[in-house]
C-alpha cells in the first residue's frame, strides 16, 4: 500500500483535473510491486474523492490472443458436384462440412443415346472452389462424366478437386506380355490433360489405390493426392476390444492361389484381413477357411473398394454367432463403389464405413 501512496502523489499536480466534469478519466503508467510496468486505467468518479486502479489485460497476453486467433484458418468454401451414381455420398459429405455447398448437374441424353450435358447457374461458380465426385464405376459413363469434369476448370473457377475415391482400372497396371495394354496408364493419361482452372492444375483425390507405382502414371498437369480408408478401420476396431490383425500373404503361381499365415497366432483370437479391393472374393474366403483351421474363434474382412462383379458378394456368409468356419462376423466395405452399397445394405456379414468424412477433409487440402 505504501508503494501505491507514493505513485498516487504523483497525481496531485491534476488535481484540478477532479473539478472538471470534461475529463473524469486518463491513463498512465505505474510500476507493480515487482517493478515490472503494467498497464493501468485511473478513474476519477464525479462526486467522489475515491481514485479507482483498474488493471488492464496485459498486452502480452492480448498479442498472445490475437495471434493465437489468427492462426485458425478459416474453413475453404467448396461447390460440390456430383453424378447420379455419387449423390448419396456428396449428400454425407455436405453434412460433414459446413463449408460444402452441394451443386447439380442436369444428366441429359440425346435421342441417339449421347449425352446432353447442362451446369446450371455456371455463372455462379466463378471465383469458387468447385470439385467433382466421380465414379467410373462403368466405361458407359466414363465419357460423361469427363466431358463434365473438362468443361468446369474452364468457367473461371478458382481451382479445381476431382473426387476419384475408386480408380478402378488400377488392377490393370500390368505389362506381362508384348500387347498388353495398361488401362491404368490411359486413364492416368485422360485425367492428366484435364484443363487448368485460374488457380493452377487439377488437384485428384483418391483412395488406396492398387498399385503405389501408378502414381507415376500421371502427369505434371494434375495433382495427384493418394488418400486411405485405413483409418476408418482403426476407428472401427477401437470398438472392438477383443479384436486383432494377422496379414495374409497371397502368393499366386500361374493361375494357383496359395494361401498361409505369414505371421502371428490365429488361436483363440478375433482375426481381421485387410486388403485394397475385393472382386471374386476367391482369396478371401480362402484365408478365412485358414485362420479358421488354425483356431481363429472369429474371422472379418474390411477392404476400401468392394467390387463384387457380378453380384460375388453372395459367396460371403454370416458366421451366425463364432463360426468362422461358415462364414466372417463382419466384412467392412466404404463406399467408394455405389452399386456395391446398394446391394449389400442391411445384408450381414456387410457393414459400410464412409469415407465422407476424409473427403470433406481432403477437400480442405
């Protein structure tokens, strides 16, 4: 108290300051007990004879503050499209993220079956961030959908994010023999000359693809962002106490499938194989008979892409309460294959893991 007594004479010189209705408040400076400068507010109440201290926020805490929020990056606005085949998950992904706004094309065929195509309000998108969600789930509407995907970089967006969660001719990758034609390389090549919007080259995301090689696939002029379903897996698992991974290892010699344990006990344990894509299923059911052989009380699958070619997603049986040797507990799909959710909806063993939230994350990127 005596130290504040002694700054508090210094204001006698103002005193006159007390009588004059105009001014009842100014600022200064005084030092803190550990003589340390702070901020201070001194307040003279009219009326009164009682000086009023107000301590201020400190101004390194206030910068702290000010920095702090200006480190929280804004969420990007994106518009999203979508064909027919993906408008259920764009939906997911809206709901995801405040920051996707959901825009629709008109899917128009001219009478001799080619497409007539329409982008309402095109306008509208100028100087937006606008991305695309794809599925090549078939060559019949590949050429479609591309024909969109060109036409948008071009309306002056602000950049542009093409959506591609299954590159489905990456099982084509091979070379083996004079003649063989790589179909992933030609994709990779159409995708590479898509035209560059205001804000640079086409960013594609994707997921899991087949082969990390196919990455050199593509060109200077895309964009190319590899992303995985893996994660949604882990989240899954964490709910699953009793459950743990063994890896099996496929080895094919000619058109034979081996099938072994590479590694770990199967005994006793709730298994789970893990693999890219699934088509015939062959493999799978395979390693399910060896795990089950070697002890394994429960058996599921998860992969990112079901495929299931003409409807192979039958051959898998519920296990009906721990019988591995019948069938899995579960068999984990996203749903970066459309027609395969639609098929296995409410059909155990099947459980779909969405991947609309990695994507409205990605889109972010």
């Amino acid at each position: 108290m005596a130290a504040i007594s002694a700054q508090l004479a210094s204001f006698k010189s103002f005193s006159s300051l007390l009588n004059d209705k105009k001014c009842s408040r100014f600022w200064c400076q005084i030092k803190s007990f550990e003589n340390q400068h702070s901020n201070w507010s001194v307040e003279f109440l009219s009326g009164k004879e009682s000086v009023h201290l107000i301590r201020n926020s400190s101004p390194s805490i206030s910068m702290a503050a000010s920095v702090a929020g200006s480190a929280v990056k804004p969420a990007k606005k994106v518009c999203l499209f979508y064909c027919s085949e993906t408008e259920v998950l764009a939906k997911r992904i809206a709901a995801d993220s405040d920051a996707i706004e959901l825009r629709s094309i008109n899917w128009r065929t001219f009478e001799d079956g080619f497409p007539n195509l329409f982008i309402p309000n095109a306008h509208g998108i100028r100087g937006q961030n606008v991305a695309f969600l794809a599925s090549f789930s078939s060559p019949a509407v590949i050429f479609e959908q591309l024909s969109v995907i060109y036409a948008l970089p071009k309306l002056f967006v602000s950049s542009f994010t093409l959506v591609l969660p299954f590159f489905p001719t990456g099982t084509s990758e091979r070379m083996e023999d004079e003649g063989d034609v790589a179909t992933a390389f030609t994709l990779a090549r159409i995708l590479s000359h898509i035209p560059t919007s205001r804000g640079g080259p086409t960013s594609l995301v994707t997921f899991d693809i087949h082969a990390l090689q196919e990455r050199f696939y593509f060109g200077d002029t895309i964009l190319p962002c590899f992303e995985s379903g893996i994660p949604l897996l882990k989240n899954r698992l964490q709910k699953l106490p009793d459950s743990d991974k063994i890896v099996c290892n496929k080895v094919r010699i000619g058109d034979q499938r081996i099938v072994r344990i590479k590694e770990g006990d199967a005994t006793g344990r709730h298994v789970v194989i893990v693999d890219d894509l699934v088509q015939s299923g062959g493999t799978l059911i395979e390693c399910q008979k060896v795990l089950a052989a070697n002890g394994a009380t429960k058996i599921s699958a998860y992969v990112t892409h079901g495929i299931f070619p003409k409807s192979s997603w039958q051959r898998f049986e519920h296990d009906n309460g721990g019988q591995p040797e019948k069938g899995l507990t579960y068999f984990w799909i996203t749903d970066s294959c459309p027609h395969t959710v639609k098929e296995v909806k409410c059909k155990r063993p099947f459980e779909i893991l969405s991947l609309s939230g990695s994507i409205a994350a990605a889109l972010q990127v």
